[in-house]
C-alpha cells in the first residue's frame, strides 16, 4: 500500500502543563514565616509570567484542578522549548515548589492542522493564523485539558486513509467545533514526537456545562466517534492572585 500524504500543520509557542498536587500536611505543619516566604515567591511568579504575556512574549494560565488528579495546574506557551525548561527548573527551586508534587505534565506545540489552506499564500504573515499560533490565553472561569490519539486500529486507522477523507471528517470537525463560538476556546497542542499522545487538548469555558457539551456532542462526530482515542481528563476553576492567597491561608 502507497504512503498517503502527510498532512502540513503550523506550529506556534511551545505548550507545557505542570499538574501539581499540594503536600497539604507538610503545608499545614510549615510555621506561618516558612509559608508566608513561599506564597511570597510564587506571587512573584505570577508576576513575572504576567509581564512576560504584557510583552506578548509568551502566556500562562493558572487554575486549580478537581478531584483527586492534582490541585493546580500551571499552563506555559513560549516560544522556544529552553524557556519552558527555564520555567519549569525555576518554579522548581522556590520554597512553594518544596511543598508540591508533579503528578502529570504534558509537553506539546500549538498547531493549527492546516487541512483547508490557500496554496501560495505564507499562512504565518496572516494576522487571524498568528492569533492562534500564538495566543493569550482567555481569562475565562473553566479549563478543560485532555490528551487524546487518532486510532491507528485494523480498519480504523487514521493514517491511512486519504487525504480528501481525512479533510471531509474535519470539516464536519470543524462546523462543530464552530457552533461553540464565544463559548469554548481550544488551543491544540501537537505532541507527536514530545509526549505520550499525539495532541493535548486545552479548553476554555465560562460555564463548565458547554466542556460536556462539545466533547459529547462530537464523540458523536465521524473522527470522534471512530477515530478518537482519550486519555484522562482534567477540570479547573480559574486561580488569580488574590484566590491563590485564599487558598493557601491555613
Ligand atoms: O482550525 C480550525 O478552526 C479549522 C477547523 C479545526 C481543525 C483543523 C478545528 C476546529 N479543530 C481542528 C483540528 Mn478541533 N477540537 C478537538 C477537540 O473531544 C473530542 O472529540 C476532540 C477534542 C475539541 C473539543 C475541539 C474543538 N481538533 C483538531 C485536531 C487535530 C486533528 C488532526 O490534525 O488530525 C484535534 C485533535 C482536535 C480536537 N475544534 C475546532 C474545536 C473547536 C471548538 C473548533 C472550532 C474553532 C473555531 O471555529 O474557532
């Protein structure tokens, strides 16, 4: 059987999600100096990782996470690979970072899957591409992240179908995908090559209920439906300065 066509993406910023569960003895049995010190240092983090998005250099988000799964996670888009590990070995040596654990992460790039493109027009030198390769994340009240796979399965193998069959099933992707306008806001990380998945899906939403309803309603799509494959699925309310004090006063 013949190699099909891969397909051309675009990359924007480097993506990388740090889960952290809060040691939440060793935080309670910290002397109220030890813990002052480090809810200090990290809003100075939170500080340097807004100037950094002022700067259009980059953005971070911030939430707490439900359930047992972790109790932050910490969101980096930036554009090289070496300042994600520069964040992560920072965040690392503060005292705050002493009381977490990582229990997930995940690494990937933004991408936009470029199946309906103009041939001959440089697709980064339009202003609406650019937006999404490289974008402020909104500050909206829900995060939803989840990695997922295209199966590769007997019958049912993304890879090997055409490209013309692939572009069909994406269209219908993507008319769904539009109807939650205003609503959700995806960023798509392409992770083939850099974790365990072939893409991190991040979600944004006001009201936790439209997360239920795309992922439902498109598990009903053709490329859900028969060519989905999803890994665990993370949901946070929104962390700003003053909730993240809240929630650490003991
Ligand atoms: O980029 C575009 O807007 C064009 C249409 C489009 C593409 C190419 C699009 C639109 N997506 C694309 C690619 Mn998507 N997306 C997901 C999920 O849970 C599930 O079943 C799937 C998880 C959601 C919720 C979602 C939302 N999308 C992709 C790819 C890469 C596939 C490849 O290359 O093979 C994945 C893995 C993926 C998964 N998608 C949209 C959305 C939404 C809300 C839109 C509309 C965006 C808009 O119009 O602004």
């Amino acid at each position: 059987m013949s190699t099909n066509e891969a397909l051309l993406t675009l990359e924007g910023w480097y993506t990388y999600h740090d889960f952290r569960k809060i040691n939440w003895e060793k935080w309670k049995k910290a002397t109220p100096e030890e813990r002052n010190a480090a809810v200090d240092e990290l809003q100075g983090l939170l500080k340097a990782w807004d100037a950094n998005e002022q700067e259009q250099a980059g953005s971070t988000a911030v939430y707490s996470i439900l359930g047992h799964k972790a109790d932050l996670v910490f969101m980096f888009l930036r554009p090289t690979m070496q300042e994600l590990d520069a964040i992560k070995t920072a965040f690392n040596k503060t005292k705050f970072a002493d009381f977490t654990e990582v229990d997930y992460s995940y690494v990937s790039v933004v991408e936009l899957s470029n199946y309906v493109h103009n041939p001959g027009e440089d697709p980064k030198s339009n202003p609406h591409v650019r937006e999404r390769l490289y974008p402020t994340l909104p500050k909206w009240e829900h995060i939803c992240f989840y990695p997922m796979n295209k199966k590769r399965d007997g019958q049912d193998n993304w890879y090997m179908l055409t490209m013309q069959e692939r572009a069909e099933m994406m269209r219908s992707h993507g008319m769904i995908g539009r109807k939650y306008a205003g609503k959700v806001k995806q960023i798509i990380g392409g992770s083939v090559g850099f974790d365990d998945w072939e893409w991190g899906v991040t979600l944004f939403a006001n009201d936790p209920l439209e997360f239920k309803h795309i992922v439902y309603e498109m598990r009903f799509d053709e490329v859900s439906a028969r060519y989905g494959e999803f890994g665990n699925f993370l949901v946070g309310n929104r962390v700003t300065a003053e909730s993240l004090q809240a929630m650490l006063q003991v």
